[in-house]
C-alpha cells in the first residue's frame, strides 16, 4: 500500500487550518484521517475513527487534557474539524476503574464530557482511544487485514506475521468491555505500535500523526505481501466468466423491485432503490461453486451489517419467462424473509427492547449478472454497493489463503440491533417520496429544476432528461448533485428508450413521469408552413407518448401503481390568437393524458395534467415577455400578473402543483389549473 503522506500538503493543512484558529496538532490529525479516508481499501462510507490528545483552557482558564476524537458516523475522507469533537480526557479515564459500564451510561458520560453540546456523538471507541497513552491512535477496517484475521487460525496467522509488534485482541462488540480488554493487552506489551482486533480491523498509533500514519501503512502493507503469496483462485482466473447478455434489465430489476416492495394500508407503497455492481471480478466471484458456502458465513466485519444484513440473497435465474420469474423471484425472496424472521426471533433475547427491522436483504447476487446493492435511497443503495465490492476482495483472498470465517450469528444480531449502531442510521428515515424515482423531461428547464428541487425535498430521487447541453451546463450544482441528468431528445423514440433503458438499470425501475418539456411555435393555421406544424407536435405532444409509453410499461412490470404527470398549458383549453401551432398538439396531449387515465388506471397508474400560463421559463422568455406586454399595452409587471389574483405566478407554484398530483392518491384525470385565475381558461 502507498503510503501518501506529503510534507508540502501536510503544511497546507497546518496553514488552512491556522486561519480557522486551528491548531497544527489537530490540522495534521485532520490530514491523516483525509489520507485514511479516501483509501478505500481502509475505510468506506463512515468507517473506522481516529484521534488526537491535546490539551485546552476550559471557562476557569485551566488548563485540562482533551482528546478529539471522531464523530459517530462521520466519513474520514470529507471529515472536518465539527466531526472530531473535542471530550475532557480525565472523566473518561477514571472509567479503567470500573468493573461495568452499559452503553447508555457510556455514551452519556462522553457526551457530558464534550467541550460543545452541540457536537456530534463520540465514537463507540472513544475508550479504546483514551485509554491507549499515545498522542495520535488510528482505526481502519483494512480489507487486506480483514483478509488475514477473517480465518479459524487468525491469531496463528496475526503472530507470524506481525510477531510482537502488533496486539492481539479477542473480539468483543466496542464500547467499554473491548477498551478494557484492549488495555489489558496493551499492559501485557507496552511496546506495540498497534493492534489486531480480531474479525473487527486495525489500530495503530504513534506520537505524532505520520508516526501513526505511517504505522497503518506498514502494517496492512505487510497483510498484503502475505496474500500475495497465494494465488486468487476466485476471481482471477484464467477464464473469465461472461455476463448473460439474454437477462434484460428491464425486465428483472422491475421484478425484484416489485417483490421487495409492500404495501401500506393507505395504499402506497414502500419502495427500494438499486445500485448494480458488475465488473470481471463479480463475475467471476458469482460463478464460483462455493459461493453460497462462503457468504452464507456472515459479514466480514460487524460494522458492515446495518448496511448489508448478515448474508446475500442469491438468485440462480436461468432462461425463463416474465411469470416463471416473477415467481420465482417472488419465492425466493419470501424465502430470504422467512429466514431473517427466524433470526430474529432466535438471537432477539441477546438484544433488550428490539424491533424487528424489515427482512428485505441488501445485497442480491445474480450469477451472470452482478450485484443488485438495495437501499432506501441512492445513497444507501451505493453503500451497500461499495461494501458488496469490498466483500469480494475480502473473502476470495481469505479463502484463498484459508477459509473465511465470521463472528457466530448471535454477535453479528448484536449489532445489527445494537442501539449505537442504529444511530447511525437515525437521519435515514422515509420522507414522503423516499424509494420513488421520479423522471422530468426538460429536467433542466426553469420549471423542471423548480419540480426537480420540490421532488428532491420530499425524498425522491430524480432524473432530470434534457437536450439542452446549454441549460445542462447550467445546471445549479446542489441539484446537479442531487439528481442524475441524462442528455435525451424526447422528440426521438429510440432516444427516450434508451434513457429510460439507463434509468431502470441506475435505480431499479421508475415510479412518477413528469413530462414537461415544450416550446411555444406560432402561426396562423391557414397559413403555417407543415414543417412548424411537425416540430411543434414532435415536441409537445409525440414526446409525452414516447416518455409515457415507456415509463408505463416498467410501471406495468413493477405492479406497484405509478403517476404520469404531463404539463400541459392553457392554450389546450383557451386558445389564443395564432398559437395554433402551440395550443393544437397541447390539446391532444390533454386527450392523451385521459386515455391513459382511462386504460391503466386499473392497475393503479395515476394520470393528470397541471395547465400553467405566464411562467417564466425557457418558453416564455424575457423577450417573448416584453413583446407580448407591448402588444397589449401593459407594463412587463402588469403582464405577468394578469390574473384574478393581480399575482406573478412562479415556476415553484407549479413544481407545488406537480408534487400535489403525485401524492393524490385517489386523484386520476385531472387537470390542476397554476394561473393565478384565468376565468376564460376554466374548465368546465
């Protein structure tokens, strides 16, 4: 492994942070926790900790010893001086004396013992590290350690390769029973530069940051000069493994989907979200003939379980068709459910006052196919993803050099259900749209990045189609951030075929369509030339029937309902002078959207239009606004807010209108009016 340190970089940081009033101690623990972080190979999404001891005035100017030490949960890699919380160190040390310390009384102690209430809860290690007489202590999940200790002979293994250098300590579940054991250890030997913790990962420490940095790098280097001596048998093979190019995605995720989805008494659904894991090596690992054998063993360290249950489901889905796999998927996941009810209630005495979590796995394995990652939303899913791919690694080396062996089933429910752990997850809860994707055309739009920020806000996960390359690029970055946009011309079938093709593989399926991309052509009817007529119709209303034929046959295979939303305008109910070109194909995308309504609100799929006028957008732009308010005699202001209300009407009242539409659940065929009151534009 590289070590990455970087005096010039090290420097930068001390001086950053000394603007901020940082000190250099803290500036290099922050550096050194950067250099862990981003190493995938070391920690992922929120693992591992680290700390600094230090001293500080309190309020009395006394001087009093603290440590910085991370936030629980917090990601090492973006982590910033916030998550490493500073906690007086004498409190905390007086706990060596105790025979006995829950967890509640543990972590209420730290959190007494920060400098700043308001700051994020201490690492479940905060112990370990104050016990452990070194300035700097550094924790990671090495996947090459992992590898190493992961074995029925793990401290046979651990003492020939790292011989005294490194203690070896039994695994315990963290807090204070594993800082006491810890210490023990540490007692026994005073001159180790780190620990082994058996089926959990690796300290290290040192009394400078490098030192301690460099130690990590020198031991899980060594690992993985051990591993390198057996050949990988499992996924580097000669002959690779080829991916099914006959299982269409289309056609399973929407089917998985559909049987990890249940049903609320309300009528809705709880939904999931994919991340798809393919490359040469999941191939290859997928295929192998002990593949259950070695994943049915449990997770490869405990911290990975509240992101990836104890085991996989494994699907082995020959050629058959859309029912035979329908069912089968259906059985094979009730089976999956089953299992997970019976170990609950099996190992549920070991954790007080627990609530059965949901039996869906997390990880589906597909040989010939990949890894299906699930999750609540996108990023959990990615989670689960990442650490499926860290999984692989993992144990086809230490089945390679050994057999891969987990802690027994009993301490991985521990904590799976452990309160601390759970925590973590605590801002994970289900908004209203949480597991729903949600596709607007002209996504890039003024209108469709108003819908797209209002969708975002309610949970959803959002792709935005666009053809503007201009408006794409223009794109604000916290929505760019926040949605997936797609480079799609709605007026080309095949075009929109293929996003909506890439959308089902990047999330499993779709749930709300909101066609909204349009442009405003005139003319008069006797006399405008066929070619405006044409594009206006490819646009306003060939596009909605290409995007919503589509997004209804996946809705069609999810069997979970669906909402098609089409924004429509009110040149489809009043038409104005010379907008025929406009207002004609809008019309016939109202009557498009009522005979969807009628057709497949069977299956539970909502269709409804909102009729906005006079937004701001790239169709009514500030020139066409200027002209048309010239051509009445009015002020641009007056213009804008010709309505009963004497109001401009925004591109957010009408994203308001989309979300309303979405989430009325017993509304279908209905056009929302977002104009301020335009009597002549009523319906009636």
């Amino acid at each position: 492994m590289k070590n990455k340190w970087n005096n010039i970089e090290a420097k930068n940081y001390i001086k950053k942070y000394k603007e901020k009033n940082i000190s250099e101690d803290l500036a290099l623990r922050i550096y050194t926790t950067h250099l862990l972080g981003k190493n995938n190979q070391l920690v992922l999404h929120g693992g591992g900790n680290t700390s600094l001891k230090t001293t500080t005035k309190n309020i009395f100017k006394q001087n009093i010893n603290v440590m910085h030490v991370k936030g629980s949960g917090w990601d090492m890699g973006n982590i910033d001086y916030p998550g490493l919380p500073a906690v007086e160190l004498e409190p905390l040390l007086k706990t060596k004396n105790l025979s006995k310390l829950n967890d509640f009384d543990m972590v209420n102690l730290q959190r007494k013992c920060l400098l700043d209430s308001k700051s994020p809860n201490p690492s479940v290690e905060t112990l370990l590290h104050a016990f452990l007489p070194f300035k700097y202590v550094d924790h990671t999940h090495a996947n090459a350690i992992l590898s190493l200790i992961d074995q029925p002979n793990d401290v046979e293994i651990c003492k020939k390769i790292f011989g005294t250098k490194l203690g070896i300590v039994p695994y315990v579940i963290p807090g204070f029973d594993l800082a006491k054991l810890a210490y023990q250890v540490f007692k026994k030997n005073e001159n180790v530069e780190g620990f082994i913790l058996l089926n959990h990962g690796i300290f290290t420490f040192g009394n400078t940051a490098k030192e301690s940095y460099d130690r990590m790098i020198k031991y899980v280097t060594k690992a993985e000069s051990e591993l390198n001596k057996y050949k990988n048998n499992i996924i580097n093979i000669k002959k690779n493994i080829k991916k099914n190019n006959n299982f269409d995605h289309e056609i399973i995720l929407p089917i998985i989907r559909k049987n990890l989805s249940t049903k609320n008494t309300d009528g809705t659904y709880i939904k999931w979200i994919f991340d798809i894991r393919v490359n040469q090596k999941i191939l290859n690992y997928l295929d192998h003939s002990n593949l259950r054998k070695f994943t049915s063993k449990g997770t490869v360290t405990p911290d990975h379980v509240i992101r990836t249950k104890s085991k996989p489901l494994i699907l082995e889905i020959n050629n058959m068709d859309e029912k035979k796999l329908d069912n089968f998927i259906n059985k094979e996941i009730e089976k999956y459910k089953n299992n997970y009810k019976k170990y609950y209630i099996k190992n549920k005495k070991f954790v007080k006052n627990t609530i059965e979590l949901d039996g869906n796995p997390r990880l589906i394995y597909i040989p010939k196919f990949g890894i299906v990652a699930i999750g609540r939303s996108k990023k959990e899913a990615k989670i689960a993803g990442d650490l499926s791919e860290a999984t692989v690694d993992i144990i086809s080396k230490a089945e390679s050099l050994g057999k891969f062996t987990s802690i027994p089933n009993k301490e991985i429910f521990k904590v799976e259900y452990w309160p601390l752990e759970q925590a973590k997850l605590k801002n994970a809860t289900r908004a209203i749209l949480t597991g729903n994707v949600t596709v607007i055309s002209g996504g890039c739009g003024a209108i469709g990045l108003s819908i797209a920020r209002e969708f975002i806000n309610h949970g959803s996960e959002v792709v935005l189609l666009e053809n503007n390359t201009n408006n794409i690029n223009k794109t604000p970055e916290n929505i760019a951030k926040s949605t997936s946009i797609i480079k799609c011309d709605v007026t080309n079938k095949n075009d929109v075929k293929n996003a909506i093709s890439n959308i089902v593989t990047m999330y499993g399926g779709i749930d709300i369509m909101i066609s909204s991309a349009g442009a405003a052509w005139q003319g008069a009817m006797a006399t405008v030339n066929n070619k405006i007529l044409k594009e206006s119709f490819d646009l306003n209303f060939y596009a909605h029937q290409y995007l919503s034929q589509s997004c209804t046959n996946i809705m069609l295979k999810q069997k979970t309902g669906g909402v098609l939303l089409f924004n429509i305008s009110k040149q489809a109910i009043n038409p104005g002078n010379n907008f025929g070109p406009y207002g004609i194909p809008k019309a016939a995308t109202l009557s498009l959207m009522r005979h969807y309504t009628i057709e497949y609100g069977k299956f539970g799929i909502r269709s409804n239009g909102v009729n906005a006028d006079r937004i701001r957008s790239g169709l009514l732009t500030g020139s066409m606004i200027s002209s048309r308010a010239k051509a009445r005699n009015v002020s641009e202001e007056e213009y804008m807010s010709g309505n009963l209300l004497k109001e401009e009407v925004l591109a957010e009242d009408v994203a308001k209108a989309f979300l309303y539409l979405s989430l009325a659940k017993k509304t279908t065929g209905d056009i929302m009016t977002v104009d301020g009151g335009n009597i002549q534009a009523a319906l009636r």
